[in-house]
C-alpha cells in the first residue's frame, strides 16, 4: 500500500515540478486561473485559420506579449469581425500565441458517460464560482465583405454553417504518449441545468465530436482529464458548408493537470504521518 | 408549386413608411451571450446589458452596451428548443411545478444556442474608484409576471434567487472583476420584469447603491396574447400608465404612426406586390409583413378607386407564410389576388382590434 502511495506521490512531484520550473517564454501563455478564451477565427482571403487568446477582466495568464491586431498581423485581414484588439499587452483583448497551457488544480470528480473525471468547474455549471482557470470557447466565423472591398454593398454574413469540434486522439498525448495507447481520457462537457452532464466529446466513449449548430458563439464547458498528469489536447476545428465549404484547423492546448495545493498538503501529512507510524513499528519491533 | 417573383415594392394603401425606426425600448435579444451588470455613475450603481456580440432584433450587435430599458431577454421555447420537463426529486420544488411539467430554463453555457445565455458581473472599469477588492450584491427585490410564475437563478440544483416565497427572493455576491453564469428559469411563459436592487460592499460596509429593473420574454413560439400584452412587453411601466403613449391609438414618436399599426404590421411597415408563379401561369400577389394570433383580425381588402370609401374584402389566397424568429407572432405573408380588376382597383390589409 504505502509503495503505491508513494509511486502516485513521485508521479504527482515530478508533474509539479516540471510545471513549476517551465519558464513562460514570450507567446507562451499560460493560464493560471480565472477565465480566457480559445478563440477561432477564418481568414477567407488567405484560406487559413486564427486561433487566439481572448483576455477578460478575470484572466490570470502569463505570457500576453502579442496582442492580435488585425490590420498590423500580416495574416490577419480586413474583414475580421469580432474581435478585441487590446489597448497594449495583457490588456483585455485578444492575444497571438505560440503555445496555450492551462495549468488546472482539481480535485472533484464527476462521472461523464461512466467515467469518473477530474474537472475544472467552469463559469456557469456545478457548483460555480470556483476559481480554476476556465479555458472557453470564442467562435467568430463571420465577415464583412464590405471591409474587404466588396463593391457590391455585400454585408456580414456567414461563412460556414456550422462548426465541430472534434478531440484528436492519435495526436493528443498523456505524458507524451498518444492519448489512444495511455488509459486516460478528456472530456468538454456541460452542466444540462438539471445537475445531469452532455459531453461535447468525450474520449472514453466513440462521442469525439461536438457539433454547434451556430458559427458565432462564446461558451464555457468543463475540461474534464481521468487522470491526474500532463496533456497535450489536439482539436480538430472545422467550418462545415456554407459560403466557403468545409475547412478544417488544428489546434492544441496544453493542460497541466494537478491535485489543488490544499489535497496536495492533505496527501503529504498523510504520509508524513504513514511514515511516522511505519517508523514507530520498526523501532517496536526493534 | 408556386414561385413568388417580387416585383414592385412600396405601395402606400396603408399609411406606414419605413422610418429607420430601431423599434421602442425593451429590443428582443435572443441569442449568444450578455451579462446583468452595474456601473457607477454619479456616484449611484446602475445596471445595463453587457453585451458580447449578442443578437438583438435579428442581428448580430456590437454595441458594447444597452440601458436595462434598452432590451428584453427573449426566449423562444418553440418546437425546435422545447422547455424542459421538471424532474420528480424534490430538489427541484423550486421550479414551483409539478414532475413532468414545463420550465423554461435559459441555459448557462450558450447551449441551446437559440436562447439567450446570460451572467452577471461587476467588470466595468467605472467600479474601480469604489475599491479595487469589493464585493457587489445583485438581490432581487421584486418581480411582475405571469400570475402563478415562479423564477429561479441557479446553477442546477444550486439556487441563488427563487421566487416562490417571496421577496427579497435572493442575492448574489460578485467580486469585481468578476463574472459569472447562470441558468434563468421561469415557471409559465409570459413577460416578466426583474426588480433587482444593486449594492457595492467594502469590508462590509455598503459603499453604493442602485437599482433597475430588466425585462424577460418566455414564450413558447406563439406571438403576444392580445394590444394589451404587447404593450405590457414593450413599453416601460410608467408608459403602460399612460394612455397618450401606450393606448392603441397614440403615436408616441411623432411619426404619424400609431402604436396599433407597429403592433399589427411591425416597426417597419412593408407592402410588396409581387408576381406569383403557379403551374405555369402568372398570378398577381401582395406579401406584407404582419402579427397572427393576437386578438386581431387583419383582413385584406379592395376598393375600385381611392377616393371611395367603399372598401370590400378582397378575394384572395394564402400562398406562403415566413415566421420572424426575434418577434414570435410576425410572420410575412404572401396573398394570391384572384380577382380579375386589379389591375384597376387599391388594396390594403386592415387590423382591426376587438372590442375591450
């Protein structure tokens, strides 16, 4: 018993230190708590995507050296629609970056589809108001023809019609192992208002996609991870149909997950104390 | 198989013209993301919208605010978006119905994505004089509705606002800065108004105080009962008092049109002649834009020439209907003209309200 114990403990020190040690290199973001965005755009002109970081009044993230700006990006364009150039650095707004790692202390569980995950209470579900980081979702897939020269007097519109989100498993990885050849597992999932739960995706299950039947929303869901540990969570975007057809993006977030610092403290006093008793045998028996 | 062909738009038999006029106070919002928040402004609390690009009246907006007058949360709870049965635990008494009945749950997460989804917050960068650490009380103090309608803010089975015994039915504690989401659950359709009375807190020591009052829409796809519901929906209390801006026949923007011509065709009158194609043969048509199911009868009629005022009821068919989601009731409607002398002969649609 105390071997295991102690296996799980080495497991969970390395996990934290190589977190703590990991230096926030310029473009590196990083969220520590409270609330951001992961936040989709589509350049038409050019067929590529944007993926930022959108700064709210709550978010504690480091990191926020490069402010997206639309007409300054190089590839960026003029027919952007909703979103928030910030006023410098780290201010509200949106953010460019290299790599995206939230670093989440947890601690409750909640089974998804018969899977017991360890989540991040996002703004809106269970028990609310805890103050994890909460990575949200920020989809703009619309356009203004008219910025982008369109004589014809062409205003916002669409261009898709929907878009999903799908969890890539094969290039997902759990403490650098494809996700698929390790036994943990994410979850993006929601509270349905009646304390049950509706997984966008949930890697336990053949469920790997979410669709929204919308191209313009901005929504908060749990990350839900099996295990305690450091993942890398490769998504698959895709604008479905519409006015410029399928087109799909890759995305990765990194996740750090670790138990909160208080159940930290809890498990090291109780081994502390394990050992103390241990010791106390061994000088009875000696 | 029919095929509507517009032609010539702008016929003037009803006195409307399109003014540009965005509508009254209390603008449908029904979809994507705002909050209930408070800013400071001459030293008291006021609450507004905080908007996140959300749709209001059909369109994505980006106005960073609107007034609490300025809006309704409208949830359309149609065939599409159902409400949703009340579980039988007892946890959720406070729906206040029974197992198995509808509530009307906006949801916390932007899912459904065809209702509003709407938080709280203290973020307004005119709070920071007051204190960058406070704390901001968001209780509610009264609420007009539905007879028999019951509200709940909540998170699931976590409840922070319920009216079913009374008032005040809650608070809320939000930190500033911050910003949190909920799910608004309404017992009946109908409209309601949310009195909520706002407080800053610093060390416990109430700093500020406000108050406002913010509107919500619940109805289950259908349009407003009757003039007397519209006006109750659109219109801020102190007007619906007044009969010389909410009665029927006021013309409280000075436009020449009247409140009963916004109620039964829509802020933006519209009569379109059109050209309706049918198994090959051409017939002519009128498309307009008008309210259904709401105590009026909206006929379409005929008159040889202008001057007369004998006007009949006009043969003709009902061709095809286009409902307006952001105004449950409006829908746009195209008429087949069967008579053979319009090419001579005046048409209009006339609503006439029954007797109070």
């Amino acid at each position: 018993m105390n071997k295991i114990t102690t296996k799980w403990l080495a497991a969970l020190l390395v996990s934290t230190v190589g977190f703590q040690t990991t230096p926030s290199a310029a473009q590196n973001i990083e969220l520590n708590g409270g609330s951001g965005d992961i936040f989709f755009l589509y350049n038409s002109s050019a067929g590529v995507w944007n993926t930022v970081f959108r700064v709210k009044t709550s978010t504690d993230a480091t990191g926020l050296t490069n402010p997206f700006n639309a007409s300054s990006t190089p590839s960026t364009w003029d027919g952007i629609l909703g979103n928030q150039v910030p006023t410098e650095a780290g201010a509200n707004g949106d953010h460019i970056y290299e790599t995206l790692t939230v670093n989440l202390n947890v601690t409750q569980t909640l089974s998804v589809d018969g899977t017991d995950f360890f989540f991040a209470d996002a703004n809106g579900h269970f028990t609310n108001n805890v103050p994890t980081a909460d990575l949200g979702l920020r989809i703009r897939l619309r356009e203004d023809q008219v910025a982008m020269g369109d004589s014809l007097g062409n205003t916002n519109f669409n261009q898709f019609a929907n878009f999903t989100f799908a969890i890539n498993t094969e290039l997902s990885t759990f403490n650098g192992v494809a996700l698929e050849d390790t036994s943990a597992h994410v979850s993006l999932f929601a509270n349905d208002g009646l304390d049950g739960t509706a997984a966008l995706f949930n890697s336990a299950t053949t469920n790997l996609e979410g669709t929204f039947n919308t191209v313009w929303t901005h929504t908060h869901r749990n990350w839900g991870f099996s295990e305690y540990g450091e993942y890398s969570v490769v998504l698959d975007v895709t604008g479905v149909g519409g006015e410029h057809g399928d087109s799909t993006h890759q995305a990765t977030v990194g996740f750090n997950v670790i138990p909160e610092p208080s159940t930290f403290a809890l498990v090291l006093v109780g081994l502390g104390f394990g050992g103390f008793i241990r010791k106390k045998r061994l000088q009875n028996l000696g | 198989m029919i095929r509507i062909v517009k032609c010539i738009y702008l016929w003037a038999l009803i006195p409307l013209m399109a003014f540009g006029f965005d509508g009254f106070g209390f603008l449908p919002y029904t979809r994507d993301h705002m909050d209930i928040a408070v800013r400071l402004e001459d030293g008291e609390l006021v609450g507004f919208w905080d908007n996140d690009f959300a749709t209001v009246n059909g369109q994505i907006n980006s106005a960073p605010s609107f007034p609490a007058a300025g809006l309704r949360a409208l949830g359309v709870f149609d065939e599409a978006t159902p409400p949703l049965p009340r579980p039988a635990p007892a946890q959720w008494d406070f729906f206040g119905v029974a197992a198995g009945e509808p509530i009307y749950m906006l949801p916390s997460s932007g899912d459904p994505v065809t209702l509003p989804y709407l938080g709280l917050n203290a973020e307004d960068p005119s709070l920071m004089p007051l204190g960058a650490n406070n704390e901001y009380r968001f209780t509610l103090v009264d609420m007009t509705g539905p007879e028999g309608g019951v509200f709940s803010l909540h998170v699931g089975a976590t409840v922070y606002m319920n009216t079913l015994e009374g008032f005040p039915a809650g608070s809320v504690l939000v930190d500033r800065g911050g910003h949190y989401h909920y799910n608004w659950t309404f017992s009946l359709p109908g409209t309601y108004d949310l009195y909520f009375e706002f407080e800053a807190l610093n060390g416990g020591s109430v700093v500020a105080t406000g108050s406002d009052m913010f509107r919500f829409q619940i109805t289950t796809g259908g349009g407003f009962d009757d003039y007397e519901h519209w006006r109750r929906t659109v219109f801020t209390p102190d007007q619906i008092e007044d009969e010389t801006i909410s009665g029927p026949h006021a013309t409280p923007l000075d436009d020449g049109v009247s409140n009963m011509q916004r109620f039964a065709f829509g802020d933006e009158a519209t009569f379109e002649w059109v050209w309706i194609e049918e198994d090959g043969d051409l017939f002519p048509g009128i498309r307009s834009f008008m309210r259904q199911d709401s105590g009026m009868n909206i006929s379409a009629q005929y008159s040889p020439q202008l001057v007369s005022t004998d006007w009949e009821d006009a043969d003709v068919t009902l061709e095809e209907t286009e409902r307006v989601f952001h105004d449950p009731g409006m829908e746009w409607r195209t008429y087949r003209i069967n008579h053979t002398y319009m090419i001579t002969g005046f048409f209009r649609l006339r609503a006439v309200l029954p007797a109070p």
